[in-house]
C-alpha cells in the first residue's frame, strides 16, 4: 500500500515534469500562451506527486511498514519518533526524496510568484529549466534510488538508523535546512539559463531573483552553522569543521553564492560583469550537483559519506550537461554580454567587489581542490595522497585575512573612485575600534600573530559595519536596519563574530583528559580544575529503555550538574559517546566521558575549554536575521535607475557621504522593473 | 556627520599604525613556549590515525591512535623537531600515507603550488585589465551619443 502510493507519486510526479518540458517547449516554439500558462498546472502535479511519496515514505516510517527495503534498512520499532521522522532523509533514497520535495515546493513557489507573466519566453524558459531538474531526480527515484522497493519477506523488525544520526535533534533540523538552501540555488539558475536562452541578459532577471538567491544562501547558511554545532555537541572532540568531503561539498555552493551576492551589486549599479555574475550563478548550482556526486557515489572517504550506490555516474553525467549547456550558452550570447561600463579605479566600491570575488574565487578553488585531489592523484599518478585539516587550514587562512581586511575596507569605499582622503577620514573611527580590540585581546592573554591579526580585522570590519549602520538609521530611523546594504552589514557583523569563535576557539583551546574518582585517592582526584573550570565527580547514572541504553557521569561543573553519557543502541555494538557541554559567552567547556564508569567510583573523562565558540553559533544566528533584513526593500529605489539621476551636478561636489540606499526619484515605481524592459 | 566633514590627515593613522604593529609584535614574540603536552596535540594534529579514513590522530580514540600519540610523545622527549616526528611516525607505518599535509614535492606539490599560481594570474590579468579601465583610456564615441539620445528620447516617449 505504502508502496504504491510512493511509487504513484513518484511517477505523478516525473510524468508532470516530462509532460511539462514537452508542453513548454511546443508552447515556447510555437508561441502559444495557452500552453506556457500550463506550467502552473504540471507543477502543482509535480509537487502533488512528491508530496504522496513524501507522506507515504512517512507513513510507512511511522506505521513500521517494514516490506518497505527502506524502512526495513534504516527503521526500527524502537526508535523515537522525532528520529523516526527524521529517518526519511538519514540514508540515500530517502535524502533524494526530500530534495524532491523541496525542488517540486520551489517550483510551484515560482509559478505563483510568476504567475500573471508565465507567458513571457523569459519566465517559460526558466520553469523549463526548473522542469528539466525535476525530471532528473524525479528519474532517480524510478531507477537507481528508488526508495519504494519492496521485500519479499519483511524482517519483524529494523536495526534502526545509524546511532549518530539518532541521539541529537538537529537531525530533525539540520539536513532540511541544508537542502532549501542546496535547491534554492535552482530558481536563480534557471533564470540565469532563461536569460541565456533568450538573450535577455539585462539586469532585469537579477533583480528577479534577488531574494530567491538571497533566501537559498540564509537557508545554506543556516544549514552549515547547524551542521558545525551539531558535530560540536555529538562528536566530543572539540571540533566542528574537519574539511571532510560532505561538509565542504556544502561549503563550496556557499561560497561561490556569497561571490554572487556582492558582484551582482556591481551588475545592478554598473552594468559590468555579465559573464562572471551568470558563470558564478551557474557554478554554484553546478557544485550543489557535484557535492551531491561526491557524497552520495563513495569516492571519497568521508565520515559522512552515504552508502555505494549506483547514482554516482548518473550524478556527474548531469553535473557534465550542466557545464556543458552553460559554456555553450555563455559562449554563444558571448557578444550581448559585453559591457560597455569601465571601473575607473581599483579603490572603489566595484573595486572591491572585484578584489572580494578574486579572493572567493581562490578559496572555492582551493577548497574544490583539496576534496578532488586524492581522486585526481590516483588517476593521474597512481600515488595515494591524503588532503587533510592541516592543508585547508594553512591554504585557507591568509584568505580569511584577507576577506577580513575586505571586509573593513570595502563598506566605505563610494561607488567609481576614492581619494585617499575620503579612505582616511571615513576608516580613522572603525581603524580606532580595530586597535582597541587588539589591545583589548592582549590584556586579556591572547597571543599569536594570525589570532591576533584576525581581531584587530574583526574589530576593524565590525567598527565599518557600524558606521554604516548608525548612519543610515541617524537618517532613516528603523528603517536604516533594512535594505540590502544595511541588512548586509548585519550579515557582516555574523561573519566577523563566527570568524573570532574560530580564531579563539583553534588558538586558544585547552584539552585535559583525566581519572576522577567519588572518594579522591592517590592519583585519582575527585575535583581538577581546567581553565578555571572546577569539576567534581559526583557519582554514576544507568538509564535503559526501548531505543537505547545509556550510562552517565554527574559531574559539577562550577556549581551546576552536567551528564555526560555514552549509549548503546539496539542496532549497533559500538558505544556511542554523548557529550555535554556547559555554554558561556566567554568559553564553553566540552566534556565527554571515555569509559563508563567503574564499580568502585571512577570514570575517565576529556575535558575541553574552547574560547568565545558560542560567538559561533550566535553569528550564524545573526547572519540569518541580516539576510532577512537585507530581504525586506530599503528604499524605494528601482535598483536599475541610474543612480547619479538626482546628483546635483552644479557647483563643486561636496565631500558628503553617498548614500547607497538614497532615493533619487521618489516619484519612482515601487515594483520591481518588469522583466521586459532589459531586452 | 561631522566626522565626515572634518579633514583627517596621517598623523592619527601613523599612531595607530605604531599601535597595531607594536601590539601585533608584542603579542607574536610574548608567547610562552608550548609546553610538550601542547606541542604533542599539535602533531597530532597533522597525523592521520592509522585505522581510520581521514581522521586525525588527536580526533580518534582507536588503539592504533594512542599507539601513535605514545610515540610522539616518546620522541618529544628525545628531543626531535616537530617535521622529525612527523617524518618518523610515517616512515614507521609505510605505505599508509599518515601525513594528513600532502608532501610538497612531486605530483602532490601540485595542491600547494596551483591555488598561488591561479591567484598570481588572477591578479596579474586583473591589473592588466586595471590599466585599461582607466578614465582616460575611454572615447566616446557618435554611436554611444545616439545610443543615449535613443535611451532618453524612449524614456520620454514612455512618460
């Protein structure tokens, strides 16, 4: 029954893509209105169907449905139900199955958000283009991912999911996140390919899909800082980025989207940089589908990693089509693409925004590099080589410097040419808060050249961070916090509070591991103190039910009761540690208990006191509520006017602050410019 | 906005770059040596645990890893550099590839060499093009009036 009704939606749900890629593609050739306006209703076929393979999958998961090979491999009556839910996207065709659903969810988003202008070729060829993805993964669940097989013989009862993947809730959470992020990227491709296609390539589809493109990076965003606290809580190491395949697969998309979001200021202000802005789009979409390759075919070892499966080649066939189409798309609209704009000077604000892009260009090169190498070694050499931390860290911090250094330079910087003056007067006052952070850092202990660079930059970005929000609300009030600039140096503000966690926590992290006993003895006390964190074993705990055995250790840390546990699940003879740490704004201190504890009164634990890494979580926090600000309009300014329409031009300019979010024509329409007028 | 208003000159910047530089100076070379439990962590860190995919030693708790972390601690005492420990941990498990830093030399050189290649060129190509995008280097020419006198005259038509 289950079954069924998966397969059915499954089916529902390639048939609508397949009916609507031959649907528009008439309608598009034979400019037929009647037909691109049917996109509306392939895609609500489309997200139909998902939706009953979803809630099939789910109720099979929940109802224990164990002729399901799915909920036969990764289900068991014992586990919990947030876990149990969560289950659909913990083993591959479940996952495929989720971004399924998210994909078919997007779509309809943009037929709605489109819909009174599915007849523009503009728009029809980007649901064309949404279709066609959907019809690839669609087509992966009917062939190598299908998650409705069913057993001939069903087994009584499942081993359950994978222990890590049951003992913590960001698992609910977590992946979700990460895939409205990894498939949001779709929409602003597929207009990127609707404005090759059509050769459109104005600034009209940018500013279209501004917020789609800004929604997937918060979701990504968002997703990557859950991952990082997720692994920091469970793995009781202290870590929280190990540069493993999976998480940079994640990281890559992040970071050609974060190059897109600024320069596609430049495009909107300047007109410049039509090709990078397209090839960036496109890039990040690519690499969402070669990170899917990478973690889902096995040919990387990572501790993430799904099991083998045969969706690999079919994976990088379709990353190929992509690259391929893109090339050939940029390389025949080479000649519409051109701009006629210049940049006057390096220092200036589109400068900078260069200067950023060049920079996010060498870490995704970098970062890609480092994942594929050992594959590239092997083919090519024949020689093993192992690319671990130690070669993403030392690759990738003189570009985190140097994205600091952006950072406080850039925000200031005015549009076509700064003099030096205008650098000097505008940077004396964040240089000034950048200094006394520094001074600040040494009096409280810190030491080491890179850590202590790093929070004089932090301070310095932060300080241009706020000079630009205090003036834009001593002008504007309330409404200064909003628009893409001032929700920007929000974003800003995040980045530099993760990029300080991250410096402290790596510098300046002491790890202990010792014997604490109830009654202290000789060599085994039952109080130490670490980073001036006193912990006292105060005895052991057992707890046993249904999904899992677990035993603890109480401990007092600076007058509070944490448990460190480690537990054992039905389905697994390892011994799963779960470690439990005490958050403070200052430091957090990770404690994880190594044996369980003994009959006679000791147990063994890791202590570990990290510096300032809740800042981590906190930025990622403030990230999201920046993009969320940055999402709402801050001015009423059409972003393609000409920005120099209402500049006085008599008289000698004064040196007064350019105002990004100024309104030059107050008279201007407050909706966005139609697609049409670019052509 | 008064600051803006106000004519900074470099006096303020050449005090605070004193500033920053003798902090930055004080703080790099004010450090405590590391202690040799520290210095272990930190080799440990570079080294991958035997029996593992790619975790490092200090992450892993397999008995392969404390193997490993007993020996460097050995060797620390015995006084080697950190590149001699690191070296001597890998020749004592050959084949296995423990260094989780790919060496600098030969095919591997490669993933060190190519990021600061690409980024040299990136740079290079960009300043080149810098020297084009001066002001001065523009002309404008009939076509580029007419295009404008076209734009502003549809922009009149549509009002």
């Amino acid at each position: 029954m289950n079954a069924a009704l998966g397969s059915f939606g499954v089916v529902l749900g390639f048939v609508g893509s397949l009916g609507a890629i031959v649907t528009l593609a008439i309608g598009l050739r034979g400019n037929r209105p009647d037909l691109l306006r049917m996109a509306r209703t392939y895609a609500f076929m489309v997200l139909g169907g998902a939706v009953v393979s979803f809630a099939a999958m789910e109720r099979a998961l929940i109802t224990r449905d164990f002729s399901l090979k799915y909920v036969a491999t990764n289900g068991s009556s014992a586990t919990p139900a947030l876990y149990n839910f969560a289950t659909l996207w913990g083993a591959l065709e479940g996952s495929i199955l989720l971004w399924s659903l998210i994909l078919a969810g997007f779509t309809v988003a943009v037929v709605l958000k489109f819909r009174a202008r599915l007849t523009d070729p503009l728009v029809a060829w980007a649901m064309l283009t949404m279709f066609v993805v959907c019809t690839f993964f669609f087509g992966l669940m009917l062939g190598p991912t299908n998650p409705f097989h069913t057993l001939a013989n069903p087994p009584l009862d499942g081993p359950g999911p994978n222990p890590l993947l049951q003992n913590h809730p960001l698992m609910a959470i977590h992946p979700p996140m990460l895939y409205l992020g990894y498939v949001g990227f779709t929409v602003p491709f597929a207009f990127a390919i609707a404005a090759l296609v059509t050769g459109r390539l104005g600034e009209g589809w940018l500013v279209e899909t501004r917020r789609w493109t800004l929604f997937a990076w918060t979701f990504l965003t968002i997703g990557i800082i859950l991952g990082a606290w997720w692994s920091h809580e469970v793995l009781g190491w202290g870590g929280y980025w190990a540069w493993d395949p999976v998480e940079n697969a994640s990281f890559l998309p992040w970071i050609t989207g974060t190059a897109f979001i600024h320069s596609v200021m430049v495009q909107e202000r300047r007109g410049m940089l039509r090709v990078w802005n397209l090839s960036l789009l496109c890039a990040t979409f690519a690499l969402t589908i070669l990170g899917t390759f990478l973690t889902r075919s096995g040919v990387l070892d990572s501790v993430h990693a799904f099991s083998d499966s045969t969706v690999g080649p079919l994976l990088l066939g379709f990353f190929a089509v992509i690259v391929v189409v893109t090339v050939g798309l940029v390389g025949w609209r080479g000649d519409r693409l051109r701009s006629p704009a210049r940049i006057d000077s390096p220092a200036s604000r589109e400068g900078a925004f260069l200067l950023n892009n060049v920079v996010f260009a060498a870490f995704a090169f970098v970062v890609l590099l480092g994942t594929v190498f050992p594959l590239i070694s092997e083919a090519l050499s024949s020689q093993r080589v192992t690319v671990g931390v130690p070669y993403f860290e030392r690759m990738t911090m003189p570009i985190g410097l140097t994205l600091l250094f952006l950072m406080a330079i850039a925000p200031v910087l005015p549009w076509r040419k700064a003099s030096a003056e205008t650098l000097r007067t505008r940077l004396l006052w964040p240089g000034w808060i950048g200094t006394a952070v520094l001074v600040f850092s040494l009096l409280v202990g810190a030491r080491g050249f890179a850590p202590l660079l790093a929070f004089f930059l932090a301070g310095f970005a932060g300080g241009s961070a706020l000079r630009q929000l205090a003036l834009a609300t001593r002008r504007q009030g309330i409404r200064g916090l909003f628009g893409r600039t001032n929700g920007g140096m929000i974003v800003h503000i995040g980045v530099l509070m993760v990029a300080v966690a991250f410096a402290s926590s790596h510098a300046y992290q002491t790890e202990r591991e010792a014997r604490l006993c109830i009654d202290a003895k000789a060599g085994c006390p039952s109080t130490i103190t670490v980073s001036g964190h006193r912990l006292t074993y105060l005895g052991a705990t057992a707890d046993v039910d249904a999904a899992r055995r677990e035993v603890g250790a109480k401990l007092r840390v600076d007058g509070q009761v944490y448990i460190p546990k480690i537990q054992r699940f039905p389905n697994g003879n390892q011994e799963i540690g779960k470690p439990t740490v005490r958050n403070r704004a200052t430091d957090s201190v990770l404690i994880a208990m190594l044996d369980a504890p003994t009959k006679s009164g000791s147990v063994r634990i890791r202590v570990i006191v990290q510096p300032m890494i809740v800042w981590l979580w906190t930025g990622g926090a403030v990230m999201a509520f920046g993009s969320l600000l940055a999402a709402f309009p801050g001015s009423r300014r059409r972003p393609t006017d000409p920005v120099s329409a209402s500049v006085e031009a008599s008289g000698p300019a004064p040196e007064r602050e350019p105002d990004p979010d100024r309104d030059p024509d107050p008279s201007s329409d407050p909706d966005p410019v139609p697609v049409g007028v670019d052509a | 906005m008064s600051a803006a208003t106000r004519k900074v000159g470099w006096l303020p910047w050449a005090a605070m770059a004193v500033v920053v530089i003798g902090a930055l100076a004080f703080g790099t070379f004010a450090q405590h040596s590391l202690t040799p439990s520290e210095r272990a962590q930190h080799v440990a860190d570079t080294i991958r645990c035997p029996s593992c995919k790619s975790q490092a030693v200090s992450s892993s708790d397999t008995p392969a890893s404390q193997a490993v972390r007993v020996l460097i601690r050995e060797r620390i005492a015995a006084g080697d550099s950190d590149e001699e420990i690191r070296d001597f941990v890998d020749s004592r498990y050959p084949g296995q590839h423990l260094l989780l830093d790919p060496s600098g030399s030969g095919f591997s050189g490669l993933v060190w060499a190519l990021p600061v290649v690409v980024v040299v060129v990136a740079i290079a190509g960009l300043t080149f093009r810098f020297r084009d995008w001066r002001p001065g280097a523009l002309a404008v020419t009939d076509d580029d009036r007419s295009l404008v006198a076209d734009a502003l005259a549809a922009e009149d038509a549509r009002r």
